[in-house]
C-alpha cells in the first residue's frame, strides 16, 4: 500500500493514485483531502481538515481519528467511515453514498441531502448530534444511534425543520425538541426496523467492529415531513 | 395585475389563431368556431396580437377601474383583495417595478472628445472590446533568461463585455439554454447555467459555460464542475435578495429533473443561504474547494445581490480567493420572486458598481477580483456606463429574453410562456427555434458592441479597458449632491 505523507507530498500525490489502495498519514488539519475522487481507498490517519471527501464520486475513504467541519459535502457516490467524530454542516446537499460517523456529529448535520433515481444519501451517526440536524432534507435517509447516550437526548434543536422529503431515523424514545408542526414523527415498527434500518445499521458496524445486535437494539423514531402541509399554499399569483 | 380587455376590430376572418395561440386561456373556441374572450386571465403578453394575420386584434387596459386615490391606486386595492381572498403571500416575475426609484443610468450622460483630444473612427481604426475577467497578476514575473513568466491567473476571455445572466433549465425552456449557448459560442462570450444543473446536449459549450452551484446543489457533481469554463457560487439575487428558490414539483418533469437530479414531482428548494457558509472564511472555504476540485484551471465567481452594505462584502469577497465578483442589481429579472420583496428589497445596479469599485480601489485589492454587473442592462449605453462606474462586463437576462420574443408580461411563474420561453410545456417551448433564437441574440450583441465602439470612438479611447472606472467620463443630472458624491461623478457642466 503507497503512504503518502501529506505535509511532504501534498494532494497531486493522492490525485496521482488515484484508485489505488493509499495510507494518507500525518494530517493535522489539511483540507479538500480526497475531493472529487471517483475510485480507490484511502485511509487516513490523523485529522483531516474541512472539506474532507467533498464531491466525492466513488471510492472509499476511512479516517482513524476526528474530520472536521463541511466533510462530505455535496457528495455523489462512494463511502467515507470516520471512527471519531465529525464537525459542522457535514454532508451538506450530499445526494449519493454513504458516510458513517462512529462518534457524534456537530451542528447542521445532513442539511439539504437528497435522492435522485439509484442515488440515496445515507448518513449514519454512532453517537449524537447538535441541532438543526436533516434540516431541509430533500431525500435520503439519516440515522443517529446514540450509542453510549441511551436514555439522553441524541439531536438538538430544530431537527428536521423544512425537509420535504426524506427520513431521518433516531435510536431513541424521546422525540427531539421542538419539532416542526410541518412535520410527522413516529415509532418505527419491526418490518421496517428490519428492511429498512437493519441493513444500513449492519453495514455501520461491521466497517467498525461492532455487534450489529447492539447497535439495533431498543426503539427507534422515524421523522417524516407531513405531506398535507406542503409550501404550496405559501404563494399567489399576481 | 392590470387587468386588461381583448378587442378586435371588424374584418376578423374567424381563423381561430388567436385561440391556439392563447396560452393561459384568455381566448378560446366554442362548438360554432366563435371566439370567446376571457378578459380576466389575459396577461397583455401580446402573441395573440402579433399572430392575428388580418391584424384586428388588440388588447387594452380594462376602463372599469377602481376610483381609487394617489395612495390607495388600482394595484393596491386589487393585492389586498387577493390576500383578504387567500391568505398568501404576492408571487411575480421579471425585475422589480418600484415606480419611483431612479434609473440612474438614463441621469448620466457620457463624454465625447472634441479638438484637442481628438476622437477615433471605429470604422477605420481598430477597436477592442476584448475582456479578460478575473483576478490581474501583481506583478511581472521573469524566469533566469529575463523572459516573462505567464503567471496570468485563470479567467475569462471575452471578445466584447457582454454576457448572459445566470437562468436555469426548469425557470426557462431547454430551447432558450441552446439558444443562449449557441450564441455565447458564436459571440466568444459566455452563458450562465444557473441553479437547474447543465443538460447533456449542452455540454459541448462548455467553452462558453458558467456553471453555477447555488445553496440547493441541484445537479452539482464533479463533472459539471470541470465542465464550466468558471464556476459561480450564488449567494443571492436581485430580484430576491435573501430568498432562497423554490422550483414548484409541477416544473420538476422529465429532462428537468434529470438535470437537476431532482425526483419528478418533487419541489426543488433552494435554502435561503448556503448552511454551510456563515462567514467570508466559510465562503474562502468553498471557493477553495471549488478550485480544488477544477484544478485550480477555472476563476471561480461569486455572485451576490446589490444590498445596503454591498461594498464591505464585496471587500470580503475579493479576499475570499474568488476571481470575480458579480453584482446583481434591484432591478434583476427572475422566474419568481415574492414580488414585495422583489419591489422593495435592494439597491439600483449603478450604485452598487460605484461604491463597490471606490472602495475596492481604496483597499488596493481592486486587480484581485473581476467585476461584472446585471440587473436592468437594457442597451449599449447602459453597457458603457455601468463599465464607467467600474464594472469589467455586464450580464443580460432580460434584454437577452426580449430579443428571443418575452413581452415582459411578467407571468414567467406560471409555467404558461406563450412565448415558449420561460416554460417546460413541450408544445410550448417548441415556439421558439433555437437556430433563430442564437441568431437573434448574436445580433443584438453584436450591435450593441458595434455601438460601443462609437462611443468608445468618440471618446478618445481605443481600448474598452482604458473605460473601467473612468468617471471623468460620466456626468450626472437632476441628481442631487449626495447622489453625485457616491456615484463619484460630477454634474453636467461641472
């Protein structure tokens, strides 16, 4: 496998190999690492700065230690696994693949990700969030587990507020605070725990060594926009 | 919403043109080949009137107004009516009406040599519009031979500072984006994909692309960004300064939302601002990322509405590492625009391009950034002007919607163009031809460069750059003293 020492090499030498297997080491905070990749696997050890895995078209990326803020930001395709924790506005308008947060994530988590045709964004939290969480979600599917939080409160405030379409799945009993009117929430019965969730929650904890058993176990929310209240009715015509 | 009455003349000869024509049902047939007229959903669009072969059609305004007062006029009677009716907020099209708001362009005159500086025959002697938009180097680099080093920084190459506004696939018809594309090619100059992400058929300009990634993201991938020959972040516009899009599901069918990568039926919405950008840092941040991702080979935009504070922003956008900055003024069209926001939300385009350029000239950062201007640009010499109060090109939207047949009936949001321009219905946007359309915009181009050049002639300069900035080269009147201050031009005679 190439190292790559990222404060001697710089990115033109992940660009250069690209779609090979690469070990990015010694990041302290260099950003755009991995962006637009199509194909490959990177691993990265260190902390990434902002803008990790941004645009990214394919490939995988696995970081052993703590990203930063805007990572996987409008992303298109492929697999990013964090075993830390994420910052701020992580997967903004990301629309395909799937980025795995073992630890918690920041503020504006999921804003505005979507769905077109076989393209889903899914994002999966291990730990918690902060607010504003799936704000405006258009598609997609978002699941934060709160493992190690049972019994606490997993997301913060305005969760969920103007999506439209999309679910955001939350391993808890406790709905978030001040939901949105404009949207539904409700217990997710076992059929859809086991076709829906099971299979994306297994996938999270085999890429990082954990009991699928343990990370399904206990109840879970889904929170849906409410399609009888649509924006529609915002505007006249004049 | 005047509301309006359709009338004809005697000597209609009953072809029912007009009917077909009609395409938000204002005349329609009945079983005994009659026309009949419903007065109250005509928009004066006026494709009735131009297709009526005898010529006895026409439209007036409705006599029977409302009395009304200097205060309370017709228009503002009829919108308390329609929200008492329903509860929503006013939803319309095209730039911004505010009566009363100057139009500064038409209180500045330009200059013209006489004697001692003696003017130039763009006929005889060569004139260039050639514009190169992005940021200048600092300075002149020379390698061990003493041969300059090219350390030009990526931009934009214009044969003549005229480019298209930014209009997305989903707010006009695919056949306006060819004809918008086709002519950019023919003019060496450029078009703008806005939020609606760029059609297959349509990659091949990509010479003469500007993609656009907005706060939605819609159809934004890697692909799309390396196919723009500059990508353009909008941050806002000057129809709605501070609003977000929202491209209802009905517009969201088939290519559209291939295009978009958006679900048919599913709305679009564009967040008022972009999450993930709360500070000039974070807006470096996405420049950056931007650049990181095109290879550092494509200027990267930003595009921003004209508001109160435009020049402190605009300082924060020339040191946020993008190449240019374009400013939209209050006077910029739209597909749809709350239209109190759209009438009263902003500042005029002239302004915005003085006071942006003084203080970007004060802070010494103005080479770090192009600037381009939009919002109300209705003929050559709003051309000249605004790239004497500072801009390095404009963009035009309306005025290029106009030359391929828009009435300006400011119905866009409805989805009904009769024109076939700002619609997805396919028999509707079969209307214009895109051949004819790009031919079209090449002409009014080409004129108003052609026009340009004379005043530039006239002017002594030979150069279109030697304009930028040049406010000796503006006059203003029946403006007042504060006026003139933040133009920075003196008052006729003066």
């Amino acid at each position: 496998m190439k190292v790559i020492d990222i404060r001697k090499d710089g990115q033109s030498e992940i660009r250069r190999h690209e779609g090979e297997e690469i070990l990015v080491k010694g990041c302290l905070g260099e950003r755009y690492i991995g962006e637009g990749l199509k194909s490959g696997r990177m691993h990265i050890e260190g902390t990434p700065g902002n803008a990790l895995a941004s645009y990214l078209d394919g490939g995988e990326i696995y970081v052993d230690g703590n990203v930063q803020d805007a990572v996987a930001d409008t992303m298109n395709a492929g697999l990013l696994a964090v075993k830390g924790s994420a910052g701020d506005a992580l997967c903004y308008g990301m629309r395909g693949g799937k980025v795995y947060i073992l630890g918690n994530a920041g503020y504006r988590a999921g804003v505005h990700m979507k769905a077109y045709e076989e393209k889903k964004g899914i994002l999966v939290i291990g730990g918690k969030t902060g607010s504003f969480l799936g704000e405006y979600l258009a598609g997609g599917m978002i699941i934060v587990l709160g493992l190690g939080y049972e019994g606490e409160r997993i997301t913060g405030y305005f969760c969920g507020n103007g999506m439209y379409s999309g679910t955001i799945y939350l391993r808890s009993g406790e709905m978030p605070p001040n939901l949105s009117e404009k949207l539904k929430s409700r217990y997710v019965g076992d059929m859809e725990k086991e076709e829906v969730i099971s299979p994306v929650v297994t996938d999270f904890a085999h890429r990082f060594g954990l009991s699928p058993k343990r990370c399904l176990e206990g109840t879970f929310i889904a929170i849906e926009p409410d399609e009888s209240k649509t924006n529609s009715q915002l505007y006249v015509a004049v | 919403m005047k509301r309006y009455r359709i009338r004809r003349y005697e000597g209609c000869i009953s072809c029912m043109k007009c009917a077909s024509e009609c395409s938000f049902g204002a005349i329609t047939t009945n079983g005994k080949r009659e026309l009949v007229f419903h007065h109250e959903r005509c928009t004066d669009c006026q494709r009735c009137v131009s297709f009526c072969p005898s010529g006895v059609l026409y439209i007036t305004e409705d006599e029977n107004r409302y009395k009304g007062n200097r205060v309370f006029t017709e228009d503002v009677i009829n919108e308390i009516n329609i929200q008492a009716e329903t509860g929503s907020a006013l939803l319309s099209s095209m730039g911004a009406s505010g009566d009363d708001i100057p139009i500064y362009f038409d209180k500045m005159l330009l200059n013209a040599s006489q004697v001692t500086n003696p003017s130039i025959d763009p006929l005889r002697e060569p004139m260039e519009t050639f514009t190169y938009i992005g940021k200048r180097p600092e300075k002149i680099e020379r390698n061990g031979e003493g041969e300059i080093v090219d350390n030009l920084p990526p931009h934009l190459e214009l044969e003549t500072p005229i480019m298209f506004s930014a209009m997305s696939y989903g707010a006009i018809s695919l056949n306006v984006q060819k004809a918008l594309a086709d002519a950019s090619e023919k003019l060496g100059t450029y078009w703008n994909t806005g939020e609606g992400g760029l059609h297959e058929s349509l990659y091949k300009y990509s010479a003469n692309t500007i993609v656009q990634v907005a706060s939605g993201r819609f159809g934004v991938h890697e692909r799309y960004l390396n196919a723009g020959s500059a990508i353009e972040i909008k941050i806002g516009q000057g129809a709605k300064p501070g609003i977000g899009g929202h491209l209802t599901g009905k517009k969201i069918v088939g290519d559209v939302s291939k295009t978009r990568m958006v679900p048919e039926g599913l709305d679009a919405i564009s967040p008022a601002p972009h999450h993930d950008i709360y500070s000039i840092e974070d807006l470096a941040e996405l420049v950056m990322s931007i650049k990181e991702v095109t290879g550092y080979k494509k200027p990267v935009m930003v595009k921003v509405a004209a508001v109160h504070n435009i020049a402190p922003i605009a300082s924060g956008i020339a040191r946020s590492g993008a190449d240019v900055i374009v400013i939209d003024g209050y006077r910029g069209g739209t597909g749809a625009a709350p239209k109190r926001i759209r009438d009263n939300v902003g500042i005029p385009i002239e302004v915005a391009l003085a006071v942006v350029d003084q203080r970007l000239r004060e802070e010494e950062i103005r080479d770090r950034v192009g600037v381009i201007a939009s919002g109300g640009i209705r003929n050559s010499s709003d051309v000249v002007k605004a790239i004497a109060l500072g801009a390095d090109a404009v963009s035009i939207g309306t005025a290029a919607l106009t030359a391929l047949g828009c009435h300006l009936c400011a119905s866009c949001h409805t989805g009904r163009c009769a024109w076939g321009l700002a619609t997805q219905d396919e028999e509707l946007s079969r209307r214009l031809d895109p051949e004819k359309g790009a031919e079209r915009l090449f002409n009014l181009v080409s004129a108003w460069t052609r026009e340009i050049k004379e005043f530039m002639g006239g002017m002594g300069i030979n150069s279109i750059e030697a304009l930028r900035g040049n406010r000796m080269a503006l006059k203003g009147t029946g403006l007042n003293e504060k006026e003139l201050e933040i133009l920075g031009i003196g008052y006729i005679g003066e």
